[in-house]
C-alpha cells in the first residue's frame, strides 16, 4: 500500500460504516413506520366500505327479506375488487351467510367468532382465522328504522396484506441503496480530500512531528514566535515566554497579546517579508529573522526568531581583546631585552640627555599600558577586555585612563568574571554612544571579596535625564543581580559625574587553580 493508503482507508471504511449505520436505522424506522402506516390505511378503508354498503338500499332490502340475491352478490364482488378487498359478506342476525365469494359457502355460518361482537351493535376490526385463511376483518351492523338487522364483514387476507405491505418497502429499498451507493462514493471523495489537506501523513506521522516541533520549540535558546496579519501572538516559546517575563516582571500569558509585548520598538522590523535584521532592545542585541507563513498562496501569519546576539558579540570581542592582549604581551617580551640594551648602551656612553627623553618615551601611558596591565591585572580574561575596550574609546576620540590599585589577583570563578565583564561591557556601549570629553578616568579598586570600579567624567547637564533613564532598565537590573553587585552614582559640581561599581570577586590564592 502507497504512502498515506492506510488513513484514506480507515477515513473512508469509518464515514461508510456511519453511512450505513444511520441509513440502517433510518430504514427500519421507517418500514415499522409504513407497516402501522398501510394497515391503518386498511382499517379505515374496510370501515369505510362497510359503513357504505351498511346504508345501501339493497342490503337492507336483503337483510330483511333475509333472502341470497346475485345482484347483490355481483355488487360486492365487484366493490371489492375496487377496494382491493379479498371478501365481502353479508350476514343476517343469526350469522348465516347472504354473500360470500365462494357460493359453496352462502347460506351457512360465518367462521371466526369474531362476528359476535358486531351481531351485538359494535363496530369492530379483528384478526381471526375464516374459511379464506387468516385474515384483517371489519364489522359493521346494519341497522333498518333503528333496529338491527344484520352485519356487514370486509377482509383482506394476511398475505394479501403482506404483499402491500412489501410492495411499499421495495419503494423505500430502492432509495436506500441509491442513497448507499452515492454516499459511498461521497465517502470515498471526502476521506480523499481530508488525506490530502493533511499531506498525506498517518496520525502517527502527524503525532511525532507534533513532538518534534515542539521539542524544537521548547529546547532551543531562541525566542521563537507565531504571530498573525494583525500581529497578535498566536505561539511563543518557553524562551519567548521567559524574555516577556524579565520585560514586564510579571507571569501572566504572552498569547493573545500584540506583538509590541515583547518587542517593544515593532515599527523597527520590517514583518511583511522574508527578511534577517539587526534588533537592538533594553541593553540586548537580537539578530532577527522573519518569514511568512503562506497557506494557499495567501499569507496568514509570521514565524519571527530572535537570536540573542548578545554572546555572539562577547565572543567577538573576547577574541579580539585576548588578541590584543597577547600581541602586546608578546611585542614587550620581545622589546624588553632591545629596550635594556638600549639604556646599558647610553649608560656606558654618558649620555644621560639621550637616556632621560628615551626613559620619557618609554613611560608615556599609552606604551607604558599594556606593560602595567600585564603586572598588575593577573586575570588574563579581564586584562585583555580591558585592553581592547580601551583601544574603542581611542577610536571615538575618547581616551579610557584605566588606573588600577593594588594588583587584582586571578578570579576564583570565570562565571563572575564574565558577570564582571557584562556590566562593563553595557557601561562602556552606552557611553560610546553618547558625546563625550576627552577623558574618561576609569579607577579600578580591589579589595578581598570585592572589586570597585569608579568612572569620573564632565556630562552634560540635559542629557542626565538620558543617563538615568539607561541605568534603570531591567538587563542591568538582571545583570547586576547576576553579578551580586551594587550600582550607584552622583552628579557632583560642575556636572562631574561619578559611577560607582561594586562586584562581588573572590581573588584566588597563588598556587590555586582556577577555573576559566
């Protein structure tokens, strides 16, 4: 059997089992139905003939006279088969036969015993056994100036009766299977036409791919969202889910809400095509990507993923500082022993001028850096950021003066170097995009169990407002809890602004391993 056979099979062997089940049904209601039906029809039709020959002048005539007339016999021969009844007779009050379509029998007692009711004046029907076999019978008395004189009987014999009865259900059978074998065929096109809309897959199928996309969902570190033409959420996400908690600091459902929920600057993505751009939201960078969800060549939503590009570019930098870093370390392993021979050899020569502007040059900061950060920053991760955020401010026209008391041992713990780190990072991507002096100090403090760094630079006073609003956003708040560290800052005069750091950092011990 074909891929997707097994579904189409079981679709239609189920529709066709309901067809016929209600067809079924339907049917032998509806044959109970005309039996009451048709044999109702006959009572009334066998009263009805009773009570018209019941007032014929004729039968009267003969029941009083109580005398066999075959003009009389004719007449009810010929009423019955009009009437399409098996037998008319006529009886006197002593229940002797005047008609009957067998001559044999005129003249001799009516058979059954059910006649006794009607010799008494009541109009009945009954079911009895007659010399024509078992048969529906009805009586009627016949009454001449308000004295009864006799009764009127009428029968149609039960396979008679049958007959009709089955003659009327072969109408109804006919329509029955008409209406099987079109609904078969509807089955067969209805289960084809569902197989279809599910891509020919088995409920299995179905199932597990169920599973895998919501393994996939629900495992991966992006934020991944559903959302339709009208941009309201239709499916986000345990990720997606977490990012609208940490927005909103609250528990309540992402779904059902817009998508400025979550992405708080929406107007900045383009969402009405296949797009990969560059989001940037509370401190956070996002790589984006967007595609349409077409059904029928008709777009009916968006899947949006957002990538956090945050640790894509702490990578990045990681490497580039640690570059930096090492290149420096190996240009003054390298330059030392050079540098030594060069102040032996002006020493020897006495020429001290010469040795006093070399020791000058030697000393300035932006030479003399790289050879304090070596000496007095152990941690080689926290060295080489600071190595190369410094080498980004001098881009920007700003120089980063880092001053660093006493010497900061190697971190116990990278996790909280790299909280560390994360804290600096937001600080130093904020103020480069903000106008700045010339000079930032940067003064970095160690004590046991923590580690204070202290920016001091001139700000402008309108954009204080500014600077509060970006030290006050949830990431930091989030970074800083990671950190276990405390944030504080102070305008002082001449608008001088000091921020304040203080991060918990256990300094290891010499000969203790650490762990980066």
């Amino acid at each position: 059997m074909k891929r997707g056979g097994k579904l189409w099979c079981f679709l239609s062997v189920i529709f066709i089992a309901t067809l016929i089940i209600m067809i079924t049904f339907f049917y032998g209601v509806t044959t109970v139905q005309t039996i009451k039906e048709v044999r109702k029809n006959q009572e009334q039709a066998l009263l009805a003939v009773g009570e018209q020959l019941a007032i014929e002048p004729n039968v009267i005539e003969a029941l009083k006279n109580d005398h066999y007339s075959d003009e009389l016999e004719a007449y009810t021969v010929r009423l019955g088969e009009i009437h399409q009844l098996d037998f008319i007779v006529i009886m006197n009050m002593q229940g002797i036969r005047l008609t009957h379509p067998d001559h044999q029998k005129i003249g001799k007692h009516f058979e059954g015993g059910d006649e006794v009711r009607a010799l008494k004046g009541e109009e009945h029907l009954s079911v009895s056994q007659g010399s024509l076999g078992e048969s529906l019978r009805g009586f009627v008395p016949v009454y001449d100036q308000g004295k009864q004189i006799g009764v009127v009987a009428m029968g149609i014999k039960m396979t008679s009766l049958s007959q009709l009865i089955e003659r009327t259900k072969n109408d109804y059978t006919v329509s029955v299977l008409l209406s099987v074998g079109f609904g078969f065929i509807l089955a067969i096109v209805v289960s084809y036409y569902l197989k279809k809309q599910l891509h020919d897959l088995e409920p299995r199928e179905i199932a597990r791919l169920l599973e895998e996309r919501n393994a996939m969902l629900e495992e991966t570190k992006d934020a991944i969202l559903v959302i339709d033409t009208d941009q309201n959420i239709l499916l986000a996400n345990i990720e997606a889910t977490k990012m609208y908690h940490n927005i909103t600091n609250s528990e309540e459902n992402l779904l059902g809400k817009k998508l400025s929920a979550l992405v708080l600057s929406p107007e900045k993505l383009v969402v009405h095509s296949k797009t990969e751009q560059f989001y940037r939201q509370n401190g956070q960078d996002y790589f984006v990507s967007i595609a349409p969800i077409n059904v029928r060549k008709k777009t009916i939503g968006h899947v949006i993923f957002l990538k956090n590009a945050t640790e894509t570019f702490v990578v990045a930098e990681q490497l580039v500082s640690t570059t930096t870093y090492a290149s420096a370390l190996q240009s003054q392993s390298h330059e030392f022993m050079n540098k030594m021979h060069v102040i032996y050899g002006l020493v020897d020569l006495e020429d001290y001028e010469a040795l006093k502007h070399y020791l000058a040059d030697l000393l300035k900061p932006e030479k003399e850096f790289a050879q304090r950060l070596a000496i007095l920053v152990r941690n080689p991760i926290l060295a080489g950021f600071l190595s190369g955020e410094r080498i980004k401010f001098a881009e920007i026209k700003t120089q980063l003066a880092i001053e660093i008391y006493p010497e900061i041992p190697p971190n116990k713990r990278d996790e909280d170097t790299q909280n560390l780190i994360a804290i600096y990072r937001y600080i130093h991507r904020f103020l480069m995009e903000q106008p700045l002096p010339e000079e930032i100090i940067e003064t970095i403090d160690y004590q046991p169990g923590s580690l204070t760094t202290t920016y001091s630079f001139a700000y402008p006073k309108e954009q204080l407002e500014r600077f509060e609003q970006e030290f006050f956003t949830s990431y930091l708040a989030r970074l800083l809890e990671n950190a276990e560290a405390t944030l504080t800052w102070e305008n002082q005069q001449n608008n001088w602004l000091v921020l304040r750091i203080n991060v918990h950092y256990e300094g290891a011990e010499e000969n203790e391993p650490i762990d980066y």
